[in-house]
C-alpha cells in the first residue's frame, strides 16, 4: 500500500526535520508525536477515517477545532494541554507549506486557528521556614533519606527544572573550586550553574558513596533509581509529596499541592527578595526571555508592600487626611434614610 502524503510528511518531520535539522530533545518529539497519536485516533474513532487513508486534505481548519474541542470536553484537557497540542500542530502546519505548497491555503487557515484563553494562577513557592521544614523531612539515617536530601537540596539551590535534574550526569558536577553544575534545558541549551558550599559537602558525600567520582562514571546518572537507572519524573514528584506531607503536619502555610517547578519558583522568589538582579536570576533559571523572570517580581507581594511602604514613608509622600464620617450627623441621617 502507497503511503499517504500525511504519512510522508509527518514522517520526514518528526524524524529529519525536528531530529535532525531542528535538533529537538527527545522529549519534545515525544510530545509532538503524541499529538498526532491522539488526532489520529479522534480521525479514526469519530470520523472514521483508517489511519492509513489520512491525508493533508483531512488536516483542515474545521478538524482541527473539532479535535480541540473533543481533548477538553471528552478527555478532560484543560486549555493549557489544548494549546500545547495545537501549538504542535501549528509547527507541523508550517513545516507542510514549504514542503507541500498545494496545501498552502489550508495550512494557513490552520495557522489562524487561535489559542484559548488560559487563566494565569498565582505562583506558588514556599517560604523560607517552610522550604526548610520540608528540606529536613529526610531520614539521613537511611540511604534513600540521605539521597532525596541531596535530590532536593540541588533541585532547591540549582533551580533546575525537574527534566534538567533528571539528565544530570557525574560530568556534569565540578566539585572542586570553582564548583558548579552543567545543566542542559529546553532546546538542549545548557547553562552553568554554581554551587553553594553546604551543596557541594552533601554532594561529595553522596557521589563518593554511589561510586560516581571516578572517571568510569562520567555518563552515570547523578540520581538513579534501580538498577542504575534515571529517576523518573514520577518519581521525583511523589517522594517530594511524601516529605510535603510530612512538613504539612506541623506548618499549615505550605501549599497542598508542591511539585518539583514549586521549588525552581521558591530559588526564583528567594533571590528576588535577597535583590538579586533579574539578568542573574535569568541566567540561572535559564530563561531565553527576560519576561520569562520578571513575572517573579509581578507575583511578589512582600516586595511590592515594601516598595509602597518606602513610598508612604518618604519625606516627600503626601499627607493623607483621615476623616471621621461618624460625626457628620448630616451624613449619617442620609445614610440612615437610604
């Protein structure tokens, strides 16, 4: 059987275009793959369409909107996970015009297909007490408590997004002076982090012990699970969960709900309130967009208390006269009369 002109290039795309000419990370093919997994399955199932027959005449603008709808209202999509899927195939899209100009007018109206409005949550982060709390949850009595406190301690201090510890390697840790850690983030773009001196005693105690100071472990991962393998995203979340809970018990003030991110914003506050620079700050999340870091200061509500405080205290502030409505009778007869 003939491939389809779908097949042809979906294939072209996510193997040469993305892989080879883009230089995509594997995860990102991944969530482009999975994508079209799901638009061909919604082809197969509601509009009965075999996987094999599909074509870029298929992949038009009504489709496509009827495929949004069918993630949020059948599965449960929120917007977010809505848009990241049609942001795939927009990049797809715009990869078909140049390779299929016959196909030009369809893709473009596929292009207008807008994003859906998604409601900005409040940044959660921990405060410092809290952070700490959390932090000394570890049994360092046990090998697994000792490794989530090191786990957590780089996770905290690095900002390091939790797909950026994951991909740690021994290589990737310079222990001697001056220490740091490589970390490679989105579009494998990989940035140099430094190390705090409390991090580095505990990471020199964990590595020593795990054998990953030799130079036969330079591509180990740094935090493995069995079988010498990666952790997994899964389970960085549950045993940071597992110790939140624990914190929970004796400080209400943390968040129910702290993931791995939690922690990269609790640094990113952190350091915004100790008057780090936002281009250091930048730097060390790894931002490609300063923007990106300035929503830290849009969220944080002590410095801006403060900033209106200095005003308010400033010789130069306008004095503001303080009225006793309760002693004008006229008033309150007026309002009584209401």
């Amino acid at each position: 059987m003939k491939p389809t002109d779908f097949a042809t290039h979906l294939t072209a795309y996510l193997t040469t275009y993305m892989a080879g000419q883009r230089n995509a990370s594997p995860n990102t093919i991944r969530s482009y793959r999975d994508t079209f997994v799901l638009l061909l399955r919604y082809l197969r199932d509601t509009q009965a369409r075999p996987i094999e027959k599909v074509t870029l005449a298929n992949i038009d603008a009504p489709t496509i909107v009827a495929f949004l709808e069918h993630l949020q209202t059948e599965r449960g999509c929120s917007p977010r996970t809505c848009n990241q899927r049609l942001a795939a195939i927009h990049a797809f899209t715009r990869y078909v015009q140049s390779e299929a100009p016959e196909h030009l007018l369809a893709m473009q109206r596929v292009l207008a297909i807008p994003s859906r409005r998604v409601a900005r949550k409040p940044m959660a982060y921990l405060e410092s007490d809290d952070l700490d709390a959390v932090l000394a949850q570890p049994d360092a009595d046990t090998a697994s408590g000792r490794r989530d406190a090191v786990l957590l301690n780089v996770l905290y201090n690095t900002g390091a997004r939790c797909q950026e510890l994951i991909d740690l390697r021994a290589k990737d840790v310079r222990l001697d002076t001056p220490a740091q850690v490589r970390l490679t983030g989105k579009g494998r773009k990989a940035r140099i982090v430094p190390l705090t001196e409390s991090t580095v005693t505990l990471l020199r105690g964990y590595m020593a012990a795990h054998g990953l100071l030799s130079p036969e472990a330079a591509d180990r991962p740094v935090f493995g699970g069995r079988h010498g393998r990666p952790m997994s995203r899964s389970g960085i979340r549950y045993l940071l969960a597992k110790h939140v809970r624990s914190a929970s018990g004796a400080r209400t003030s943390i968040p129910s709900r702290v993931g791995p991110h939690t922690l990269r914003h609790s640094k990113a506050m952190h350091m915004l309130q100790s008057n780090v620079p936002v281009v250091v700050i930048r730097d060390i999340l790894g931002h490609v967009d300063i923007k990106t870091t300035e929503l830290y200061a849009r969220a944080n509500l002590e410095m801006k208390r403060r900033a209106l405080e200095t005003v308010a205290n400033s010789p130069s502030a306008p004095t503001t006269q303080t009225m006793n409505w309760r002693n004008d009778r006229e008033l309150m007869d007026w309002l009584t009369s209401l």
